[in-house]
C-alpha cells in the first residue's frame, strides 16, 4: 500500500510539473482551449475541503486545477487519475459529489476529466 501511496504522489508531483503537456497528451481537445500564458492553479487546500465535506475520504488521486480557457472565462478541472486501475463502483457518485460541492462552496462549473490506467471505462 505504501508503495501505491508513493507512486500516486511521484504522478502527481509529475503532473504538477508538467501539466500543459500532460493535458496535451490525455486530453488534447481541452487543452487546445486552455490559454496557458494567463497560467493555471492548482486547487489542492480547496479539494481537500471538498473532500472532508463530502465525507468521502481522502483520495490521492484526484486534483483540481483554476485555468482560463481562450476566450478569457475561468474553468476549473477536476482531474481523476486511477492509478490503482481497478473498478470503484462508487465512483460516479464521488465525482457528482464533488462537482456539486464544488458548485455548492465556490459557484464554479467543473469539468471532471478521467483517465484510467488501464484505459478501461466503467
């Protein structure tokens, strides 16, 4: 377990690095409408709220970034990352959870984005 903890921490560290190109890589579409010169923000103390409110436990996996899209309005992403690569089947529920609490606290859109590693849908 503990090695799972410290390779979802190493991709996430990884992610916040280099976050053009991995948004570039997994979700091409969206990152074409990002406008990366005005930056971007990760959200990690506003998550960790969300989380506690939703009584969900911690997930290490999931970040929320602010960003601004090409036409200047600010998006904030939800980024679920499935390291472990198996089915949760409360899943659906954590992301609308967290997409109504985020409305809920901040009134802001999310847009929630997956990405398995297994590249499977469930």
């Amino acid at each position: 377990m503990l090695n799972l903890i410290l390779v979802t921490v190493n991709f996430l560290k990884s992610i916040e690095a280099y976050f053009p190109d991995f948004l570039e890589f997994f979700f091409p579409s969206i990152a074409r409408d990002i406008d990366f010169e005005k930056g971007y923000e990760f959200l990690d103390k506003e998550l960790q709220k969300i989380v506690k409110d939703a009584e969900l436990g911690k997930r290490l996996a999931d970040v929320l970034i602010k960003v601004h899209s090409m036409d200047g309005t600010e998006k904030w992403l939800l980024i679920h990352i499935e390291v472990q690569g198996y089915y949760e089947k409360e899943f659906s529920k954590r992301m609308f959870v967290y997409n109504y609490r985020i409305f809920d606290r901040y009134d802001k859109d999310v847009v929630s984005l997956r990405k398995n590693r297994n590249g499977k849908r469930d």
